[in-house]
C-alpha cells in the first residue's frame, strides 16, 4: 500500500474515532446539563412550597400573639370579660383570618371557651378536638415567661390543620406569668390547596398514606415524558411525618435537553464528515506530494556514500526509505554533538572551580579596598552632621530629628563597613554594653519594612537584666540574618516567635542541654530563640547548615554565606548557635551570649548624671518602642535604673516578681492588656506604694477619682527638665500631688 493510501485511512479512521467521541460528550453532556437544571428547579420549587406553607403558619402564629398579648385576653383568661370570643371570633372574623377552629383555656389547662365553623355556623369545639390539642399548650403555659409559640402540623380524618398556639398575657404588666393560652387552627381545605397552586403556579395535593413512600423530605417521580411529581414531607417540630405534598411539574426541560442534545450530534456528526474531506485534501496536496519529492532527493543524496554507518529500517515505502537516510545523518549529527556536549561540560566545569576559588579569594580583599574609600566618605559625612546638630542649640527645630536621624544612620553604615573590614581581615568585634531586648526590637522593626513581607514578628522576654557586651552592628547582622531566613520558610507569611530567656551552666538537676550548649564554658547565659514555622530542615542538611556557600534556597536565592557568617560572630562573641528542627515542625535556632560583666574595659550603654542620686530604681511601661527606649536612655543618663514594660500587665509583673524596690512608677495611660489606671490600683492595693507619675496625652480622659490614684500627671509632650522636677520633688518627698 503506497504512502497516500495509507494516509487517507489513517485520517478517515481519526475523524470516525473523533466524531464518535464528539458525538457521544455532546449526548452526554447536554442530557447532563439539563436533568442537572431540571433538578435544580426541582429543588426550588420544593422549597418554595415549603417555604410558603410555613409563612402560613408563621402568619398564624403572629395572629395567635396579636390576640393574646391583649388586656382583653387576659380580662377573659381571668373570667371578667365574657364577651372576649363573641366579640373577636364570631363568625365573619373566622372567615376572614381563615380559622376553623379557636380555643382559650386557663392557666391550669382547663377549657374556657371554644368555637368551630361547622356548616357556616359556630359550634363548640368537640371534646375529642379539644383533648387532641390540649398537650400542645403544655410548653407554652410551663414557660414562666409567657414568650413561647407553638406552631405545628396536625392531621385528622384526612384533613390537614395548621395549628398555633400563643400565651396570653399582658405585654404592659410587669408581670410575664401566662394566664392561659390561645389556640388557632387553620384546615387546608381544597380552598386553601387551591390557593397555594395559584401562588406556586403548578398544581398540588396532599396525600395523607404515607406507607410506601420514600422517608426522605424530598423526592422526585416520574409520571411520563411530559409529568413528574415532586413529594415534599412536611414534619411536625419533633421531626415526625404528617403528610406529604405533592406538586406536578411539567418535564419541559427534559424535553429540550433531548432534542438540543440530538440536534448536537448530528451537527457533530455533519462537522466531522466536512472536516475529514476537507483534511485528506489538505494533506494530499500540501504535505503527501511534497514526501514523495523529498523521498527523491534524499535518494539522491544516500547513494553518495557520504557516510559509511547504515540503520537498516523494515518496510518498503517511502517513509521507510526516507527513515533510512534520516536516520544516517542524525546518527553522524548526533555523535558530533555528544562529543561537543562532553568537551563543554568539561570546560564549564573547570571554569566554575577557578571562578569559585577566585571568588573566595578576591572578595577579602575587594571588600577591604571598598571599605576604606568608603569610611573616608563618611568621616567627612559624619563630621559635617555633628557640628550641624552642635550649631543647632534650639532641640525643637525641625531639622534637630532630622540631623539625629542621620547621625544614627552614619552609625549604622559605619558598622557595616567595619563587618565588611572584619571579613576582609578577620578583626575583633568592638563591644559595646547594651540591651539586648531594645536591639532585638529595633531590629524587627527594621525588617517589618518589607525584609520580612508579611510576616508578623512576636518578641517576648523572661529576663530583667537583659545586658551583654557585643558589636551591635554584628549581632544585628545575625538577627537580620535568622529573621529574613525564617520569612523565606514560610515564603513570607506566618509567625517568627523570638524569646529572650537566661540560662546556667553547668544545667541544674539533669536537665538536658540545647542544641550548640556544648562548646560554652561554664557560666550565666542569655539564650535568644528564633522560631519559625515553616517546613523545616532535613536531618542531612543540619550538619552543614554553618558551612561557606551551602544553601537550601533556589538557585539565584542564596549565597551560602549567610549561615557561616552568623556562626562566626556568634565565635568571636564567646557565644555559640544551635539549631533544632523537624521535618514539617520549622526550625527554631538557639542564639547563646554571656551575660554582660560590667568591667571597665567595655564601654556602658549609659553614663549615669543629672540631680538625682545614683542607684534609683525606676519602672516605665508604655507600649510605643520608640518613646520606650528614647526616654528610657535619657532617664538612665540621668541616673536612674530603668526596667522597661511594653504594657500595664507586664509592668505589674516586674513589679509584683522583682526583688528590686522601685522609687518610682512612671507609666503611659492607654496600653494594651492592662492600661495605666488598672497599673496603679493594682500597685496601690499592695499597701507598699512607691510614688506613681503618669504621662499621657489625653488626661481630659480620665475620671477625677482615677487621677487621684497619681502622684503627678503631666501632660504630653513632656519636656525633659519639668520630668527632672518632677521627679526629683517625687524622690525627695515621696508623695507630691499636682
């Protein structure tokens, strides 16, 4: 058989085999589509008649109440008002609200008045009637609040009724205790099933056998291909069947969907066939007669004996010979590429080692040369700056924060380029006394501008004497560090939990050690954990997590280098980092630093001055970091010792669990957990109050009582040398009212 044949059968046969397909999806999917709309409005219209019945007898239940929260009702309930039913039941009131049946009894149960429309008369109330629906009043005259409405379903002798009951009281007396209950029935007689069709549009009935048909509350049957019946189970509250209702609906859509859905395949069928003719001559002119041209040429080429390897290909057409010669040509292509892809990944790889080796060795030395032009800069900057701010006498000028600002921020450069000299040269960090909580904070509050996306970064602390003696550039390099790590986990959303805590060495009654405890010496640590909640780190990737340019991250996201750095400042500190993780738990690091010895040879945070004398001890709380730490250092110049709370909850705390005792309080009025008046009545209650200063800038907000809780309140912004007085007056006297 010749190419071409070969080729019509082969299209003929896809487009028979892709027409079927067609044609079958387009059966079944619309037919699907369809019953799923024809369900669908099964399912609405259900509900609708559902929903229509109860507003019935949400009506009912509403005209029950509006007759019996009545003075009337309850004059009658209590026997001095005998005309209560002939005046408001008679019988073309019955007819309007629709009634069948009325009933009043007392506050015992007992029956006081009862009427019925019988044959377009009122009669009483049968006793078998009045005994059926006594029980139904229980609930509503045991509810001592008089609130509660029954509304239920009942069936008898093939009617179906709508039943509500309602207590009787006075909604003006204090008093809620029902004095009897009203009793409405409503019967669903063909007028009001009538009514009901007219509403829904489609015709209705209430079968009251329920034996042998499907418990379910909802179910369809087919009645022919133009009918369906939908059967809705109505309960009683107690979840019991009392009848069903059963709506006809017409199967229109039914009958649309087969018709669509059989005009769908023929048109798919039709398609096909077009389509096909169209293919097989297409592809004879365009492609089959170009083959057989090619099939020449490439004979003509192959008898040149340009090559000496043959593959040798069964069959005897064309596409066989044509394989033949293909098959030659990329035999030779392909060993000439194989031998050029080898010598290249060769190459590369030789130039990858250089490039790394060279790396490492330049950079030490770039970083030194880039440091030390840029140091000169920012001499120069950092000079200039100063005698602004000098020149500046007056502190609330505009430009005074600014000028501030940027010397902070020359502080900040200048410690870079001294890490980036201290790569370069390995030199010693220089150690500064500082806080470690304040430098963690101001570190998060850093990265919270974008370094860590939408991270939310929790800091906590079990520890009062939070000083240690480290380069602050250094161990805030390790921060940023752990925290852009962590944020990159969790691929920039979640928690990153920080806790400060104090440790001992050796560990007391056996207690284990954490991970990187093992290579301290003896001695009071301060261990900051950085916990995460990503997905960990393999057990095969713990063990090298320290070591230069490996990395977990994807390529172009990492250096490598980050890791290593940290564990070499946390060397040069006298301080170790540990590291323990679990597969899908995070990975939390443990970050070991000694406590700060106060010697001389490191230089304080804080130079204790000012009037008041030295070794007070103060207790500020106010939740805004930076008017913490801002006032914070500037009370501490002045001599104070400041223990530091960022809310009312844990200033009381420190209070409460501290051995120290505190000359003064100073706290802010509005923080979180505990505000600064619950501080104070909590102090005063102790019996042992030291003086309590509150600085707020809204103390118009607080009641007289409550300022008298302090012995001073100043206003924000408070000026430093009124805060002196205050203060001092405070540590002289001891209790100073303003």
């Amino acid at each position: 058989m010749k190419l071409q044949h070969k080729a019509w059968v082969l299209v003929l046969a896809v487009i028979g085999f892709a027409a079927l397909v067609a044609v079958l999806g387009v059966r079944y999917y619309v037919t699907d589509s369809f019953v799923q709309l024809e369900t669908e409005r099964t399912e609405r219209e259900g509900e609708r008649a559902r929903r229509l019945l109860q507003q019935q007898l949400d009506d009912l239940g509403a005209t029950a109440k509006d007759y019996a929260w009545w003075v009337d009702a309850v004059a009658f309930a209590r026997g001095s008002n005998p005309t209560y039913m002939e005046e408001n039941f008679e019988l073309g009131n019955m007819g309007y609200l629709r009634l069948s049946q009325a009933l009043v009894l007392d506050a015992n149960g007992k029956t006081l008045a009862s009427m019925q429309v019988q044959d377009e008369k009122l009669v009483p109330v049968s006793e078998a009637d009045i005994t059926r629906l006594r029980p139904l009043a229980e609930a509503v005259l045991a509810d001592s609040a008089g609130k509660t409405t029954e509304l239920t379903y009942l069936t008898k002798d093939g009617s179906f009724c709508l039943v509500a009951v309602s207590a009787i009281r006075d909604p003006l007396h204090k008093d809620p205790t029902p004095s009897g209950a009203l009793l409405l029935v409503r019967q669903v007689n063909k007028a009001e099933i009538q009514r009901l069709s007219d509403a829904l549009m489609v015709p209705l009935r209430l079968e009251f056998d329920l034996r042998g048909h499907s418990m379910e509350d909802r179910h369809l049957q087919t009645i022919d291909d133009k009918h369906s019946e939908l059967h809705t189970v109505l309960r009683d509250p107690q979840g019991r069947p009392v009848v069903e209702m059963v709506q006809t609906l017409d199967r229109g859509l039914h009958q649309a969907g087969v018709a669509l859905s059989l005009t769908g395949m023929v048109l798919a069928a039709l398609a096909s066939l077009l389509a096909a003719a169209v293919l097989v001559l297409l592809l004879d002119r365009l492609l089959l007669r170009r083959l057989q041209r090619l099939h020449t040429e490439v004979q003509k080429v192959t008898k040149q004996d340009l090559m000496d390897a043959t593959v040798s290909e069964n069959g005897a057409d064309e596409i066989s010979a044509l394989a033949n010669g293909i098959n030659r040509l990329l035999a030779r292509v392909r060993a000439d590429a194989q031998a050029q892809l080898q010598a290249h990944e060769r190459h590369e790889a030789l130039q990858m080692q250089l490039m790394q080796s060279q790396k490492t060795e330049a950079l030490g030395r770039l970083t030194g040369g880039i440091a030390h032009d840029f140091n000169n800069s920012l001499a120069a900057i950092t000079g200039w700056v100063r005698l602004a701010a000098e020149d500046l006498h007056d502190t609330d000028h505009p430009s005074h924060e600014a000028l501030q600002q940027a010397l902070k921020a020359t502080r900040y450069a200048d410690g870079l380029m001294r890490q980036l000299l201290a790569f370069g040269r390995q030199s010693p960090p220089k150690l500064r006394r500082l806080h470690w909580l304040d430098l963690v904070e101001e570190t998060c509050q850093m990265v919270n501008s974008g370094l860590t996306r939408d991270c939310e970064l929790l800091v906590n602390s079990n520890v009062e004497d939070d000083e240690v003696d480290v380069d602050p550039t250094q161990l805030q390099q390790v921060l940023v560090n752990l925290l852009i790590n962590a944020a990159d986990a969790m691929h920039g959303r979640g928690q990153i939990e920080l806790m400060l805590d104090v440790l001992e060495l050796p560990r007391l009654g056996g207690q284990p050690l954490l991970p990187g405890m093992s290579d301290l010496a003896p001695g009071r640590y301060l261990c900051l954990t950085v916990r995460d909640h990503g997905p960990g780190i393999s057990v095969e990737h713990q063990e090298r997590v320290f070591e230069p340019f490996f990395t977990t991250k994807a390529k172009g996201r990492g250096t490598g280098l980050g890791l290593s750095v940290v564990h070499g400042i946390m060397a040069r500190h006298q301080g170790a980092i540990g590291l323990r993780s679990k597969p899908g738990e995070g990975a939390c690091f443990f970050l070991f630093l000694p406590v700060s010895q106060r010697t001389s040879e490191v230089s304080p945070v804080t130079v204790p001055g000012g009037d008041i004398p030295l070794g007070r001890q103060l207790l500020f709380a106010d939740d805004d970091h930076l008017v913490r730490h801002a006032w914070s250092a500037l009370l501490e110049r002045r001599g104070w010792h400041v223990t530091r709370a960022r809310d009312g909850e844990e200033a009381w705390t420190r209070f409460s669990n501290s051995d120290k005792h505190f000359d003064v309080v100073l706290t802010d009025l509005n923080m979180p957990k505990l505000n600064g008046v619950g501080l104070a009545r909590r102090i005063r209650a102790t019996g042992s109050s030291p003086p309590i200063l509150l600085i707020s800038g809204h103390v118009n907000e607080i009641d007289a009582e409550d300022v008298a809780l302090f012995n001073a309140v100043l206003h924000k912004p408070v000026d430093i040398k009124d805060l002196d007085r205050v203060l001092s007056d405070l540590v002289s006297t001891g209790d100073t009212q303003f």
